[in-house]
C-alpha cells in the first residue's frame, strides 16, 4: 500500500512539471479610410488585414463570387454588384471580382458551423458620421460577451475589422451596421495559428527541468526496489 501511494505521488509529481496552460486575450486589427471608391485607397484598411494575416495565418476566405463554404451560413444582407448608389454603398474588394454582401442597416450573423477564434473583413461606405455606433459582438467559449466598436470612417469610407480571441470557440459573430447602407467583402475566419499575446511556446524554467528530473528518478528507484521486493 505504502509502495503504491509512493508511485502515485511520483507521477502526480511528473504531471506536474509537465503540464502547461494555455491563455489568450482578444486581439483587435482595425484600419480605416475615408472617403473610398476601390480597395487601392483603403491604404490603412489593407495595412491592418495584413497584420491581422501575418498571425491568424491560413484562413478560410468568403469573397462572394462563389457559394458560401460548408460550414458558414450567413444571416441578413443580400450578395450585391455595383449600381446605381455607387460606392457610398459599398463595393467589391475582391481582385478581378464584382459581387459583394450589402446591408441596409440592421445586422448580419455570421454562424460557424466549427467554432472558430479568427475573424475579419473589409467592409465600405461608412459614414460612422451621421450613424449610431456600429459593432462586432460575439460571445467567447467562457461565454462572455465581446463588443469591438467600429473605427470612424466617413464619406462612403472603408475599413479593415478583425480580431483574434486565440483558443476560444466562437460559434458565431453579429456585424451590427445601425441605419447604414454599406457592403463587406473578403471574409476571414477559422482558428489562428498563434496566439497574438504568446506566439512561442512557453520555456520551462530550470526549477520544472529539475523536477522532472527528480521525478522519472524516482519512478526507476521505485521499479527496481519492487522487482527486489
């Protein structure tokens, strides 16, 4: 029994040293234009895609000039072209594409059918200006609820919004747009690659290489005094 309750405690000891836990916070890439009529003049919205990219790494892309992927459903606004509202109402940021998601006011739900911890878009024809304050709002896995504010962006302006909540699983995102007219294109979503606020692997310290040392240690004396036994 002694011997037993021994051995227990040696592995607990081993476990120990070598579990490790993994936390994150939310981490938010927001870059806006104004004024906007194609995606070359959204300078600061593409700078924060981008830096948004070089973390989440490969993503899932929605550009809206094939079926949605298996897997999203889209809820509110209607798949659009270019007309007659011009871009004050959004447009395509897709290279070489023409169809975008438009929304006149209210919200659009994007629902995961894979719970994911990456999020973002470019959406134009802002005028942050003259409406209420449009947001993203999601609830976390610890089922907290998350609100990102939409950054100013006036005169039919544009805008990159993203965020990276690393390990949580978010089963779907609410784009409020308020009493706007204005489009979104080129979504990204789907786990990142690594976490914004610990992107390297903790490094045990001295003191856990020591004990995990002392505790294998221990499991070989224990084996050899029971085979003695």
């Amino acid at each position: 029994m002694l011997k037993s309750h021994a051995l227990r405690s040696v592995l607990l000891g081993v476990i120990v040293a070598t579990s490790s836990s993994v936390a994150g916070a939310q981490t938010t890439y927001l870059g806006a234009d104004n004024s906007v009529t194609s995606l070359a003049q959204m300078v600061n919205a593409q700078a924060a895609a981008a830096s948004f990219l070089a973390v989440a790494g490969s993503l899932n892309v929605v550009d809206f000039e094939s079926p949605l992927p298996p897997g999203l459903t889209i809820t509110g606004g209607t798949t659009a072209i270019l007309d007659s509202c011009g871009a004050v109402c959004g447009f395509n940021t897709t290279a070489g594409g023409q169809f975008f998601r438009r929304v006149s006011g209210g919200s659009v739900r994007f629902s995961f059918t894979n719970p994911v911890d990456a999020f973002g878009f470019f959406v134009n024809g802002l005028q942050t200006n003259i409406v209420s304050q449009q947001t993203i709002v999601y609830v976390d896995g610890g089922s907290v609820t998350r609100t990102i504010n939409m950054p100013s962006s006036i005169n039919g302006g544009g805008a990159f919004i993203g965020f990276i909540d690393f390990g949580q699983l978010i089963s779907s995102v609410t784009f409020n747009a308020t009493q706007d007219i204005l489009g979104f294109d080129d979504l990204r979503f789907g786990r990142s690659a690594a976490d914004p606020g610990n992107p390297m692997p903790p490094i045990p310290e001295p003191s856990t290489y020591l004990l995990m040392v002392t505790g294998l240690a221990g499991l070989l004396l224990l084996r050899r005094n029971l085979k003695n036994v």
